[in-house]
C-alpha cells in the first residue's frame, strides 16, 4: 500500500463529515440505550464494509458506469432516508423504555439494521472506493489484502469516530429529556434526514 497515514488521514476527515450515519448516531445516543447506540454504529460500520466488498467486484464497476443501476439505488437510498426522516419529525413523546429496550432483540435488531441500511443505500460510498481506494494500491503487490487492509480501517474509523460522537451527545442529552427539548430534537433530526434525502435524489453522479 502507498502512503497509508495520507489515507487514513482522508478517511478519517470523511467519516468525521457529518452524514446520515453520524446522525442517525447522534440522535440514538440521546434516544435510545447504550446497546442500541452501539448496534447501529456496528449496522454503519458492516455497511461500509460491505459497500467496500461490493466495490472490489464487478458489481462495483457495474454501479460505478451504469447511470440506470446508480439512479435506482440512488432513488432507493433517498426514500428511505426521508422514510426515516419523517418517522422521526412524526415521533413526538419521550423515550422512558429505555431500560426494557436494552434486552429487546427487536430493538437491538433496528439499530443494526437502521445503520445497515443507511450506509448500503448510498451508492456515492461506491464511487468513494473505486476512485479513492486505486491511488493506495500498490501493483507491485498482491491487490486482494492491500482492499481488504484499507476497507477494515474505514470500518474500524467509523466506530471509533462514531462513539466518540455518541459519548459527546450523551452529555447534552439531560438537557433535551424534557418533553419539549425531546420534540425538537426529533423534528431537526427528522428534517435533516428529509433534506439529506432529497439532496441525494438531486444530486449527479
């Protein structure tokens, strides 16, 4: 690999961005348990993974050239970003179950699969790898180990800087347990997953 430190430098900034991802963070770490919270920062992080994986196959370039197959994803991933949206503005009263919801699969399962989600349905991820990743490779070296090194690293910056968001939001989150704080709360995050929805579905490849 070539100039790792460069790499993990770009990626790091890129993950600290704020996104859907860090937000969908922000919002469990002040909504939810501290096992949810971390489930779906693991759902982001196996996302990107996975996004990385895709990346490395012909799936990858398929995505990466074909305007049909970018913009059905594209459509795709902007839909359920305001599905999400608006089920947050909608939500309105307090989260008291929080000490029930930390043994519930269900719950747990959301998470994971929430952040999954989130991470899978943007097909700009796609284009980050195939474009960002070939400056990092060595040619003179096996190809298959260097995409695997780099992509476990995005994955691992992505828990790391994510929890430190999450512990960073816990300690505002006394101040917006009131009813009324809670509320705003919901609709902020709720409009913003809304716009980060329709910026998707405007934007150009």
């Amino acid at each position: 690999m070539h100039h790792y430190l460069i790499y993990l430098s770009i990626t790091a900034f890129t993950v600290l961005l704020p996104g859907p991802g860090v937000l969908l963070t922000l919002h469990n770490s002040m909504q939810k348990s501290t096992k949810q919270t971390l489930t779906g920062i693991l759902g982001v992080s196996v996302g990107i993974f996975l996004v990385g994986l895709i990346s490395a196959t012909s799936l990858g370039l398929i995505l990466s050239k074909s305007m049909i197959a970018f913009t059905c994803i594209k459509i795709l991933g902007s839909i359920y970003l305001m599905y999400l949206g608006i089920k947050m503005f909608k939500k309105t009263g307090l989260n008291l179950n929080l000490e029930s919801d930390k043994n519930n699969p269900k719950s747990v399962f959301s998470s994971f699969s929430k952040g999954l989600i989130v991470s899978l349905s943007n097909p700009k991820a796609i284009v980050f790898f195939m474009s960002v990743f070939p400056q990092f490779i060595n040619l003179n070296e096996s190809y298959a180990p260097q995409f695997l090194v780099l992509t476990l690293t995005y994955s691992f910056l992505i828990i790391i800087i994510h929890a430190i968001y999450a512990i960073s939001a816990s300690f505002a989150q006394d101040k917006l347990l009131s009813k009324k704080g809670n509320a705003v709360l919901n609709k902020v995050c709720g409009s913003i997953f809304i716009i980060f929805g329709i910026t998707l579905a405007a934007s150009n490849k």
